[in-house]
DNA sequence: AGCCTTTGACCAGCG
DNA sequence: TCGCTGGTCAAAGGC
C-alpha cells in the first residue's frame, strides 16, 4: 500500500558530504533504492491528506508553506541558547511547490531572502541525472553555500537523487541539509505549542550533533521524547542512519535521520504524527530539555502545515 | 531503577 | 527465485 502516503514522512537530505557518491563506497547500491517506504501511521492519524506529494490544503496556497514555519525556520531562527539555534539567521528556505516538491535552489527569492541555502523538494520528474551526478551537484550547492558563510544551510537539491526521488513519491518530504559546524537547528516560530500531531523534528542525534559545531545544544527535538532503535549503513548514504521512536506510549512517530561524521545531520525522515502533547522538557537529558525547546519551535514550523511533519532543527 | 544507546541478527519488500 | 537493501527487534551495557 501505498501507505506511505498515509504516513506523514518528512525527509530532509542533505548533502553535505557526499551523498551518493559515495554510495559506491558503501554498498554499492544505489541511493535508497529501496525507497522508503512507510506504514506505520494509520490514516486517520494523518491530518493531511495524503497525496504522493505533500498537499497543500485548500487554504493554503504554496506561498503560505515558504512562509510557514518550517520554511521559515531558518530565517527566524536566531541564535540564542533559547531556540537552540546558533545558526545565522540565513539559513535556508524552503519552498514548497505545489504537489511535487520543487523548489530549487532558492537563494533568495522567492521565498525570503536568506539565501544561502538551497531547499529543495524535489519533483519525481527530475530524474535526469545520475545519483551519482546529482549528488555531486548537491554537494557543489552546499559547498558554496557553506562557503558563503553559512555555517548551516542546507540544500535541497534540485537534483533530486534517486532518494529523492522516492521520497517524493512516497509523500516523504525530504530536505536535504547540510549543518556546518554549528549544526543546523532552525526554529522557526515559535509559540506554538504544541500541536499535537506534529511529527517532531530534532532528534536526539542532536545531542550528537554538537560535536559538530559549537552549538552544544543544537539538537533538534522537538520537544518529544525520542529512543534509538536501531542504526544502519545505508546504501546510497555515506553515513549511518539512525532509526528513532517515540517513547510516547501510543505514539508511533518514528524519524529516521542520517548524520555526517562531522556530526552534520544530513537527512532527517518523519514518520507519522504525534497525536499527544509534548511531554515536560524535563527529562533526564539536560541536553534533551535544550532540544526540546528547539524542538518546540520545530513543532511549529511543521505544524503549521497540517502537522504532518516537522523538521527539526535542520534547516528547510 | 529506569531509560536510552549500541550492535548484531532477523524479517520483509523489491528488482 | 535469489540477492540486496532497508527497517525493526532484541540483548547487553551505560548513564
């Protein structure tokens, strides 16, 4: 079934290193081939409607979505030990086209004016390179970008890479981010509280994450208790992907997401959505209380979609 | 004491 | 039908 279309998936690629590139290295397969595929939220958890893509509901029109939360994150997002955000201000817009995902490097038009970083939802028609050339373009984006003096950005490649690709079709929304040292937790709004079936974006790799730039707390969580399920080698991704639940008793949210060896998150993946409220930042993480304001404010920017997910502290 | 992370193995889906 | 890959489970260890 389809039901990957049921789930609310939001992917975040990133490519900062190399994505697929290296995929040979890995596994030899090509990126996610396999696409991701999945099944866990039922229907009726779903808020939006599940088309392949994301649909944007009749209210919204796609600017409403550059100018929701999640793809404002960025731009809002100050650095302040609060939002957890070190990230500059510029970072990077999102743009949601209509039903496919396009957005293409957006620099600074459309959407805002951040340019520096690349956001891209990548339409299932894009298929004209290679993986292995997309992900070089992605990576050549993100290295300007970074170049620039974004510390964060994040790209979204046009390129779609094959994965992609696949998100797309299984109405994952991807966005590829590239985290530079300072790790790229976004916030975007924040106030929000909650809304209770967000798929929440940070996760705990964050706490991981500060390795990688100064943001000690970069994390990304959403406010939600996450656990560490399981982590494997992806084929068409250089770095491990994490695999992470919900600790929440009848929550099935799960977000997978990819990390670089800086500590970079490279990909986050939200699976369903949270039908429970935040639970008290308070938990026995410190760090964890950090994310969870970041990741508030993650709720929020994918909330303002239709909940269906949310990125966390990664750029969009 | 409880929860989370880590790691290996197993299972299912797809080509 | 086989092989590959992704995703999940379960056990052990650590905080």
């Amino acid at each position: 079934m389809e039901t990957a279309a049921d789930t609310n998936d939001f992917r975040l690629p990133a490519p900062p290193a190399s994505a697929c590139d290296s995929a040979d290295q890995r596994s030899g397969g090509g990126c996610v081939g396999g696409g991701a595929r999945y099944k866990l939220m039922s229907p009726a958890k779903l808020p939006i409607s599940r088309s392949p893509y994301i649909t944007i509901p009749p209210g919204l029109s796609p600017t409403s979505f550059l100018e929701s939360p999640v793809m404002l994150s960025n731009m809002k997002a100050e650095p302040s030990p609060t939002t957890g955000s070190f990230i500059k201000p510029q970072t990077v817009h999102g743009s949601f086209l209509s039903n496919s995902y396009s957005a293409t490097a957006v620099s600074s038009d459309a959407f805002g004016e951040r340019a520096s970083s690349f956001f891209e939802f990548r339409p299932p028609s894009i298929s004209n390179m290679t993986s292995a050339d997309m992900k070089n373009k992605m990576r050549e984006q993100s290295v300007q970008l970074q170049g620039n003096s974004q510390s964060q950005f994040q790209s979204f490649s046009s390129l779609s890479s094959p994965k992609a690709e696949m998100a797309a079709s299984s109405n994952e929304l991807s966005l590829h981010i590239a985290t530079s040292g300072a790790t790229a937790t976004t916030e975007a709004d924040d106030d929000e509280q909650n809304q209770t079936g967000n798929p929440s974006c940070g996760p705990q790799a964050s706490h991981s994450d500060l390795k990688g730039g100064t943001a000690s707390s970069t994390t990304s969580e959403d406010g939600y208790n996450w656990r560490k399920y399981g982590q494997k080698l992806v084929k068409g991704s250089e770095f491990p992907r994490s695999y992470y639940k919900c600790t929440h008793p009848n929550c099935e949210v799960k977000k997978l997401f990819e990390r670089s060896h800086d500590g970079q998150i490279t990909e986050i993946i939200y699976k369903g959505t949270h039908d429970h409220p935040k639970p008290q930042p308070s938990r026995r993480y410190a760090a964890g209380a950090l994310l969870t304001v970041q990741e508030d404010r993650s709720d929020k920017i994918l909330s303002g979609r239709d909940g269906k997910g949310r990125l966390s502290n990664l750029i969009y």
